[in-house]
C-alpha cells in the first residue's frame, strides 16, 4: 500500500547531510509498515530495525554511552551483523517507549549527520522530553482520498483524479468511491480488507467494523497506559462524546464543543482542557477555530483558545462510533451526512493542506472553513454534503467582506455557481493546498 509520505522520506534520504527523521502519528496509521516494508528495502542494503514496545529488551543497547559509535556497535552484537552507517537504515520503532533511544538522536544529528537514523511512535505528542531541533519530524496521517483511491488500484481514475477531470464519468466513479471512504476511512488495515477481491460487499463492511471495534479498544488501552485513572475515564467519555455532539447539527454544519455535560461537574473549558489537549497531542482529534469576526490576517490571533469544532482523526472511525451501516452510509437520503462531510474536509485539510483550521461564525452566520492562500487571501470554504449548498451563511460573508473568491463542497460535479463562487467536489478539498 503505497504512501505519499514516501515522498518526503526520499527527499531526507537524498540530502547530503541530514537530522534523524521523527515520524509522528496515531497508532496503526501505518509507520513501522512505510518505514520497514516500503521505504527501507528500496532505498537500503539493510535495515536494522528495534521496536522498542514489541521487544522492550532492546533498551539495554541504550543503556549506557549514547555516542553514535556505541549504539551502533551495540546494533551489531544484538544483530549479529555489520551496519554500513552509508548504505542502511537504522529503525528506532515506537521511540517513546525508550526515552534513551530517544535521547540518542540528539547526538546522531550532531556526531553523525550521514548516517540514515529514523524513529517513529504513535505518542510522540505526549512525550515530557523530546529532542527539539536535532530531528526532523513528519506526520503520517490516515490514508486520504487520494491515498484510498491509489489503493483501489484504478489507475485511470487516479489520473483522472490528480488531472481533475470534467469528465461527467470520472466525477461518478469518484463519487461513489469517495462514499466508500467515508464507510472505510484511512487506517491501512481496513482499507486492505476493503479492497479484497474474493469477498463480498456484505463480507469487507463486516471485517472494517471488526477491524474499527478493535482500534477503538486499542485506544481505550492506551488512555489507560499514558494517563493516570481518572484522567484516563475522562480523556475515555471525551472521545466517546466527540461523534455525539458532531452528529447534533444546526443548519446542517457542525457548531462549536459544548463543554457542559460531557463529564459530570465539569462545565468549562478549563475543566476539560486536559482531556481535549491529550487527544489532539496523541493525534485522535483536530480542531477547528471559529472566526468571530472581519477575518484578516494573521487568523491565529483572532482565535479564542476556548472556541473550536472538535472533530475526530479520520471519518472512517466516526462512522463506525455512531454505528452507521454501509447502506446508510450510501444512502443520498441520509439526514445527518454534513457532519461527516466536514470531518472529512478537517482531516484532508490536516493531512494535505494546512493546520491549524479555522472558520467563519458570526451572528447567525456561519461558514464552516477559511482558507489562507499562498498570496495571503483568505477565502471562505462552505461544505455540505448534498449536491446543492443553500449558500445563504456564505452569501452574509461575501456582502460583508468582498473575498476574491469563494469555493463551496458538495456532491455535484466542479462549476462555476455565480460569480466569484465556484463548486468543487467534496473529494477535491486536498486541492485548496494549490491556491
């Protein structure tokens, strides 16, 4: 399954000198299979790789000298092999369980800047003591669309995709399978199942929600293993309570955290701050800050630290949290679809455009993203997950402060609507990374 982080895995690799790669991520979005099965066979002679939560023995080669010479020479005997520092990969798998190994690529950058060192770790945000400076961190995300529709092996669709074709044919094809990542999402292992070819429809939707049910606990455990007892209960009900609030629409767009009735007694910000902070560091939530005002630059400033959208890390696991079936999830008569339309529109913005994300809330009128564009514009970005946007919060915006242009997300195919505002496709959201 191929990954576009490859991409920028090879850029690193290529430099002439180079910082240890951190890669960053939720658990199970993929690293140690991009690092080890993917990237490393192709670009080296060997790849040592230590997984420090599989075989947490493997911290006793860092128990002592960190120099590079030492651990590398400690590789060795634990192999039993050479390491050629110009030609392999050393994997330091699920760091943070070693805060040695992790203190080790502080003087890899700066003893041995050839050398091809990566590490990787789905709780990296959480982590007391970390190594600023001396690593260059990238972020592996949940597959996105366009990742999902690489899986699906059409090539011909895929070009017609990155291309953006008018073709009446493509943009319904990529609908339909753009219905079918909403159902999926992006965690490698689901959409492997999805794409099976030697079982049915009825049988790959039954093994995604396995497969979902599992990572859910998955994360449950690990509340439990990061945080203390009760910290852990709250950080659990929080998660549980994002897909709740997301699904409780007004006008069809999501409205911001409500923080009363959540955990029992806690009625503020402050008193879920913990909690909220945890899951986005642990990367299994984004926010999205609404704009109260003329939006002008620079966005950061005009945010209040204590209004945000909350959404959840991929829309493939807030589906299977509310239970939604595949035929619901196909059904163009499904009422409570624009919140995963935005969910959706939140992660690819995340994943392939830019972060942190915010929107438009003003009165009454709301306008669900802003976009800052690479001239420094900011154009307001409606979402809806029918093939018509009622347009009426975004008509306030463009009267209230004449953008240059507009984009709405729906399911109809790309147009110009009227004037400076132009229809995308909701599976195109990734391409506001070009203007």
């Amino acid at each position: 399954m191929e990954r576009l982080l490859h991409d920028d895995l090879l850029a690193w690799k290529q430099a002439p000198t180079r910082k240890p790669v951190l890669l960053d991520g939720a658990r199970q979005t993929g690293k140690t299979h991009l690092v080890q099965h993917l990237f490393g066979p192709r670009e080296f002679r060997r790849v040592h790789a230590l997984d420090f939560r599989l075989a947490p023995e493997a911290a006793r080669l860092f128990a002592g000298d960190l120099t590079p010479s030492t651990i590398v020479s400690n590789i060795e005997l634990h192999f039993d092999t050479d390491v050629d520092l110009s030609r392999d990969l050393i994997f330091l798998d699920e760091v943070g369980e070693c805060q040695a190994a992790l203190d080790s690529l502080k003087y890899f950058a700066e003893r041995a800047p050839e050398a091809f060192v990566c590490a990787s770790g789905s709780n990296i945000g959480l982590l007391t003591s970390f190594p600023v400076g001396k690593v260059r961190q990238l972020e592996l995300f949940p597959l996105c669309f366009e990742e999902f529709l690489m899986a699906s092996g059409q090539a011909r669709l895929l070009d017609a995709f990155r291309s953006r074709s008018d073709s009446r044919t493509a943009h319904e094809r990529l609908w339909s399978l753009f219905l079918d990542y909403c159902f999926v999402g992006g965690m490698p292992e689901a959409v492997a199942a999805w794409f099976r070819e030697d079982a049915s429809v009825r049988e790959r939707a039954a093994r995604v929600d396995a497969i979902h049910t599992d990572l859910v606990a998955g994360f449950e455990r690990d509340f439990g293993k990061y945080a203390g007892p009760q910290q852990a209960a709250h950080i659990e009900t929080l998660f549980h309570n994002i897909p709740r609030q997301l699904q409780t629409t007004q006008d069809g767009s999501v409205k911001r955290f409500r923080f009363k009735g959540v955990v029992e007694r806690k009625r503020a910000y402050l008193d879920l701050q913990g909690p909220i902070d945890w899951l986005v560091k642990a990367r299994l939530a984004w926010k999205c800050h609404p704009i109260n005002c003329r939006p002008t630059l620079p966005l950061p400033h005009l945010a209040k630290e204590s209004q945000f959208r909350l959404f959840l890390f991929y829309v493939g696991i807030l589906r299977r949290m509310l239970r939604l079936p595949y035929a619901v999830q196909r059904d163009p008569k499904y009422a409570y679809k624009g919140f995963m339309a935005e969910n959706f529109v939140q992660t690819e913005l995340r994943a392939r455009v830019a972060y942190p994300t915010y929107g438009w809330a003003e009165a009454r009128g709301e306008v669900e993203f802003l976009h800052q564009t690479r001239d420094g514009d900011i154009i307001p970005v409606e979402v809806k997950s029918g093939g018509r946007s009622r347009a009426r919060s975004l008509s306030s915006y463009i009267q209230r402060y004449a953008p240059g242009r507009a984009i709405t997300l729906t399911a109809s195919p790309r147009a110009i609507a009227s004037g400076i505002v132009h229809n995308w496709p909701l599976y195109e959201a990734q391409f506001l990374r070009e203007l």
